[in-house]
C-alpha cells in the first residue's frame, strides 16, 4: 500500500497496530510508531491507546507506560488498556494503585475499567480493597455487567472468601460460561472438587457449554480430591463430546492428577501417548509428582528432560535435589545443587503473607527488611521454644534456603 497511489490513513495504522498486538510482533510495532512520529499523528487519542495495547501485548509495559504518562487526554479506553497492560504482565499491585489514584483524581470510572482492576487481583491481594471496590461497583450500577460481576467472583475466591464468591455468582440476572467457569474455579481453588463437580454438572443443566478453561479448573479439583477416573473421563469427553483440543495445560494437569495417586508408571506412559511434544507444565508435573512420592529413578528422567525444556528454570534442581534428601543420598544431593551454581540459576524466592488492617504485609525466608523484625522474630523464637518442649522436631531433609 506504501508502494502505491494509496495513502494510508488513520485507520490503517489503527488496523495495522492492532495486527502487531495480536502476533506480539514488537519490531513491526516499532517500526509503525517511527512513521507515526513522522507524520504527526502519534498524539492521537485513538493511536495512543493502539500504541499502548500494542507495547503490553508484546512485553513492553515500560513503553505503554511512557505514552500513557506522555498522553495529553486520557479516555476511558486508555485507561483501561494500561490498566490490562500492568495486570497481564505480572505488574498487578501497579494496576490497583492506577486504579485507586484514578478513583482519587475524580476522574469516571465505566465497567470496563473496574473488570480490568478487578482482573489484576491475585491471592496476595487486599480483600478490603476487593470490598471497597464492590461498593463502588453497586454505587455505580454495575451490578448488571456480567464481566464486572464475574471480576468480583474471581476477586473475593483469589483473596480467600469464597462464601462471598458464591453469594455474588448466586446473585447474577444473567450467567454466561465465565461465570460458571470463576465459580467453578473459586470450589476448585479452595479445595472442593466434589462440589466443583456439582457445579459442572449444573453449568450442563442449565445448557452452558463448558470451555477449556472450564475443563482446566475440573481437572485441578478432580486432582486434590483423588478422582482419578472422573478426571480421564473428562480429558477424554473434551474432545469426543465438546470439539475442545486439549492444551498443554490440560496434559499437565492430567499429570498431576495420576502423579498424585501415585501413578508414575501411568503418567509417564500418558506422556509417551501424547499428539504432541509435551510442554514445560508436563514435565514439572510429572517431576512434581516424583518428590511427593520420592522416586529418584523417575524423578531424574523429569528433571533431565524438564532441562532440556527449559535450562534457566531452578524447578528441576530443587525438586530432585529434595528427592535425593528423602532417600539420604547426600552425595547425589550434593552434585544437583552444584550444578545449579555452576549454571547460575537461582531458586525463586518462596513468600508469605498477611492482611492487617487493609494493608497486605509480605514475608521471605530469612527478611529483616520489616518494621517489626525485631518483635517478629522475638514472638516465632518464643513459639518455637513452646513447640520443641513439647517433642517438635522440624524435619530438615528438604531444606533448600541455605544453599541457594
């Protein structure tokens, strides 16, 4: 079109961007913004928002970030989109201070602002500020949204309250597979399975067809209660029944499930019947699987193959390094964490945390870095004396702190 007798217009580039966003194809979408700035159009509140959707899409949070603090009008759309952009990228604590400072700034807040926020929740997140944003939800009429309403039902399950989860899905007008799928999920997540189940089962009555996100949280809660067979029955009704491809995900979970039984031998036969390559989630489950039941045999053919997947990932080292602890073989231990140095890759720090008067406080292993410290760590030396008077021992074999 370029080479032709026809210009561009706005259009094209909006048609154009949204191309790149879709693909994550960054170095076309850089290259679109270079001839943006050479015509002069890259202020336009319609490429603005583009240009950012087209900057989280592909990773670059930071650019989006840029033309968001650069734009001289802001609408409801960009606001939006920065605020999927942060939630989408792990930037989720960033999303919800956007949020509140929007709210604060007086600027009107529209439905899909606050699914967007509603979206960046996640287990570590205050539910009073969940609860805040409920009454802003009702104060505003929302409350016939269905994308909102199912934000509000993932929100409160994320943060620990399912009994409000289960209230707000009971209150919808209008139920779509979203709603059943974060209700669905919120039983699962909570360790429910068997009424995950019911769930499932009245999702059908009610004639919503399921979706692959819907067999992934079945899948899960099948797992954590045992039902091995119900779970089969349902990867093999996905596509026999219901036209679904099962994912990579869905093997994984599949994995999980036998590996949990105790099933080695199976999971590892289902992983050689597979369509597919199977994906970086298989061999984490099945190497998952192996430290709970301390199968070294099985556990380093996992870890070898989960490192020829993924070699900076530390999740292979520490589970056979723990594996090896189970069965005390220490010299085998010993060589797993020195290759982990020797390749420089470095275990993911575990966290833990609380919610003290709408305010989330957050812990690692060994943090001095709160306020409290000193009282913190006075009260877990007093209830440590109170447990090892009478007969605690901790069980060390699998302590891995020390040495990454």
């Amino acid at each position: 079109m370029q080479c032709g007798s026809v210009d561009p217009n706005l259009l094209t580039y909006l048609s154009s961007l949204m191309a790149c966003s879709g693909l994550q194809a960054s170095s076309e979408g850089r290259q679109i913004h270079g001839l943006l700035w050479k015509l002069g159009i890259q202020s336009d509140l319609c490429i603005e928002s583009a240009l950012m959707d087209m900057y989280s899409k592909c990773g670059s949070v930071g650019d989006a970030w840029k033309i968001f603090e650069s734009a001289e009008e802001l609408d409801e759309v960009s606001m939006t989109v920065i605020l999927v952009g942060f939630a989408q990228n792990g930037f989720e604590e960033e999303a919800i201070q956007i949020f509140v400072k929007i709210i604060k700034s007086g600027i009107e807040v529209d439905p899909d602002m606050v699914s967007a926020v509603l979206g960046a929740f996640g287990v570590d997140a205050s539910l009073g500020l969940g609860t805040q944003i409920h009454a802003l939800v009702i104060k505003k009429n929302f409350s016939d949204n269905t994308f909102v309403i199912n934000g509000l039902i993932n929100m409160y399950s994320k943060c620990g309250d399912l009994e409000d989860s289960i209230k707000v899905f009971h209150l919808m007008s209008q139920r779509n597979s979203v709603s059943w799928n974060s209700l669905i999920a919120a039983f699962a997540r909570h360790g429910d399975g068997f009424k995950a189940l019911e769930m499932y089962d009245e999702m059908r009555l009610e004639g919503i067809q399921p979706t692959d996100v819907t067999f992934l949280s079945l899948l899960h809660a099948c797992s954590h209660v045992g039902l091995v067979e119900r779970g089969m029955e349902l990867v093999e009704s996905m596509a026999k029944d219901h036209g679904l491809s099962p994912r990579s995900e869905h093997y994984a979970c599949v994995i999980d499930l036998l590996g949990r039984a105790g099933l080695l031998t199976e999971a590892k036969q289902f992983i050689a019947r597979l369509p597919e390559n199977p994906g970086i989630e298989v061999w984490q489950a099945l190497l998952g699987a192996c430290s709970i039941h301390g199968d070294s045999e099985m556990g380093k053919y996992a870890a070898d193959q989960l490192l020829l997947a993924a070699p900076e990932s530390p999740a292979p080292y520490v589970l056979l390094s723990n594996i090896y602890s189970s069965e005390g073989r220490w010299k085998e231990r010993a060589r797993t964490i020195k290759r982990m140095r020797e390749m420089g890759v470095s275990k993911e720090i575990g966290m833990s945390w609380i919610e003290i008067e709408k305010k989330v406080q957050s812990f690692v292993v060994g943090d001095k870095m709160h306020a409290q410290s000193g009282n913190i760590y006075g009260v877990l030396a007093e209830l440590f004396r109170h447990m090892t008077a009478e007969g605690y021992a901790p069980d060390k074999s699998q302590e891995i702190s020390t040495w990454i």
